[in-house]
C-alpha cells in the first residue's frame, strides 16, 4: 500500500452476464462495485460505532471519498459466451432472461489476473479499505444472477470463508457444469425434482417437508385445493404415498416457497396457469412485488473443482408474517401468510440431517442424480 493507492489482483472465478459483453475488455464495473463497497464499509461502520462522516464525499450521505479503477489484462484471455434466446434451449440453467427484443446479454470472462487500484487522499480510510476489501469480496458477487454464482470475483489468494458474515456451507462441483449443480440443489430445497419422465429422480422438496415438521400446510398444496381440486383429487388417487405433498393438509397454511425469493407472478406449465401473488392492504406497510433470495452461491475454482460456497443472510425477516391474495388466471382470492418466523440454517440443519436413502424412493438409488444429491450432503456435513 502506498501514501495514497492500494493495488489488489482479482481473479474472476465465473463469468460476468454482461450488458456490454461485445466491448473489450467489459469486466467488473467501477460504478457497480463502488457503491456495493461503500455500502457494505458504513454497514461495518454503523455496526461497531464507528464516526465516517470525515470519509464522506462532500455534500453526499452515503458515498466515500475514494476512487475505482479496473484494469483487466487482455492478452489472448477473454471469453465471451452467447446465452439462447427464449424459445430456444437455454445455454445455463441458471439464466431465463433474453426473453424480448433488443441486446442481449451474455457471459464475459477473463481467465487472466485484473488488477484492482484503489486511490484517497485521506489515509485513515485507504487503512479501512485495505483492511476490508478481502472480506468485502468474499461476501459479494456481481452482475446478473449474482445470487446464483455469476460475477464471483476474489483476491489471487484461496478462500477465506471466515470473512463471510454468515454461517458458510459449501460442495464441490464440476468446473464445465457447476450450474447445473447449483441448480440441482436448490431445486431439491425449493420446489422438489421431478425429473423421472427424463430419466432422472422424483424428490420432495425438503421445504415442504420442513413445513411439515412445523405442522405447516406448504403453499403450493393450499393453491391446489383451492383452485386445482379435480386435479388434485386425481393425483391423490394416482399417488397413494401419504407422506406426499399432494396428500399433507394442516390447519395452518403458509407460502414457505417464496421464502427463497419472492416473484408475483409464476407459469404452471403443467396446469397451463399462471399464478398472481398481491401483498394485501393489511400489513399497512411498502407493498412487496419481488423479494432478492437470501441464500448466496459463491463459487471458486479450488484446483481441478469448483468449490461452491453458499450462506443466506437475514434478509428473509423483512417478508415474514405478510399476507398475499392468490389468483389463478386472475381469479379468486384466496389468502395466505408467510411463517410468523424462519430461520434459513435452522432450516439447513433440517436439511443436510435427511436420511436421503429413506427420504427419496429406492427406485431413484442408482441414478446419477440421487448418487450427485447424496455427494453434494456429505461434503456440505463435512463442511460445517
């Protein structure tokens, strides 16, 4: 560290869905990274009482005096990667924009170092933005889907999960596929898979069976009874595992699912529906359209791996104890609450304690995707 600059080398460990992905040398922006570090330093600041209003830009609250720049080394390791189009077969499993007309994202990577300068006059800061951009880093993606693992850059240095600000859990995962890993997980968590037709696996979502375990009704089955019930009822006659989602009824009805992130409007495919959800007037609050998912994925390649680190954050009380009306191709009214409370690694200690030989039939135990679950919640009990 110099009198007035700090200089870091980055290494970008998955591509960067970018929307000037045809620029050369279109890496990590300045302009994005700035604010999140500003952000995450006064974060730290108000937390351990700290005055910063002396590191403040003159006439701005929230912005610190101190400058970004990017430099990436170009020579002959750039990648740019097209994403399909909608209609077509997506590329990721992880990205379902480019569903319109005009500039189309897509992926950018550069396999070389970046260099990263930061630069103030005030040296009391730079020590604060030296002594925290590790951690800064570590805690944070970028660009698009930076939830799901896009956009993780981190110091030429291994991982160091310490400085996540959460309980961290972490798998191994193939480096060419790591997509199709993180998706495969989480849709075990959220929604369940269903991929037997396919040669794959049947598997409860084990959100519902959390739910369960608390005597909650899950909400996808409230929905069912409500607006699908001669469907329902055939299912029910088709299945007869009580232990089912389809069969599970409680007094208590509760949207558990959209705890991982909330979106107003989904697409049945199979029921060819569409599904509204609308924060009702009774919480008396900011109307809530969309909620971030609070789990993050961090990859990093580790070796020959892709070493996927993973935490949720608090950020799932801030949709708690909401009421929504459901609309089914915008009829009806039926109402429902989030949990009055949850807890993400309660609900991850429920997880990775599953029996998974007992928990997804028998049938499914040769199969690459049952052998790939069974992998992926051995390491992540090792891990904690």
């Amino acid at each position: 560290m110099s009198r007035f600059k700090i200089d870091f080398t980055l290494k970008q460990h998955t591509p960067l869905i970018h929307f000037q992905s045809e620029q050369s040398g279109a890496t990590l922006r300045a302009t994005e990274l700035k604010p999140k570090f500003d952000r995450f330093l006064i974060e730290m600041f108000e937390k351990e009482q700290i005055d910063y209003k002396g590191f403040l830009i003159s006439g701005q609250e929230r912005a610190l005096d101190y400058k970004v720049s990017i430099s990436p080394d170009l020579s002959n390791a750039e990648t740019i990667e097209t994403i399909d189009r909608r209609g077509k077969e997506q590329s990721n499993p992880l990205f379902f924009g480019n569903m319109g007309d005009g500039e189309y994202k897509k992926f950018k990577h550069n396999q070389n170092r970046i260099k990263l300068t930061l630069f103030s006059y005030k040296s009391e800061l730079l020590k604060f933005l030296n002594d925290n951009f590790e951690a800064f880093l570590a805690n944070t993606n970028f660009g698009t889907r930076q939830s799901k693992g896009f956009g993780s850059f981190y110091l030429n240095t291994p991982f160091n999960k310490r400085l996540v600000n959460h309980k961290v859990y972490s798998f191994t995962a193939n480096p060419n596929s790591w997509e199709e890993d993180i998706k495969h997980f989480y849709s075990f968590l959220r929604a369940g898979i269903n991929t037997a037709n396919f040669r794959g696996i049947y598997a409860k979502a084990v959100i519902f069976a959390y739910a369960k375990s608390k005597g909650i009704t899950w909400d996808k089955r409230a929905i069912k009874q409500a607006y699908m019930g001669k469907e329902l009822r055939t299912q029910q006659d088709t299945h007869s595992n009580q232990d089912a989602p389809l069969h599970y009824s409680s007094d208590a009805q509760h949207i558990v699912r959209d705890l991982f992130g909330l979106s107003s409007s989904q697409s049945w495919m199979s029921y060819r529906a569409s599904v509204d959800k609308e924060h009702t007037e009774r919480d008396n609050n900011k109307k809530v359209d969309r909620f971030k998912s609070p789990i993050t994925f961090k990859p990093v390649k580790e070796g020959n791996n892709m070493r996927i680190y993973f935490w949720a954050d608090k950020s799932v009380e801030k949709i708690l104890n909401k009421e929504f009306i459901i609309k089914v191709n915008k009829r009806g009214d039926l109402k429902l609450t989030t949990p009055n409370e949850f807890s993400f690694d309660e609900f991850f200690e429920f997880a990775f304690n599953l029996d998974l030989s007992k928990y997804i039939d028998s049938e499914y135990h040769n199969n690459r995707d049952y052998t790939k679950l069974v992998s992926m919640f051995k390491e992540i009990k090792e891990s904690r």
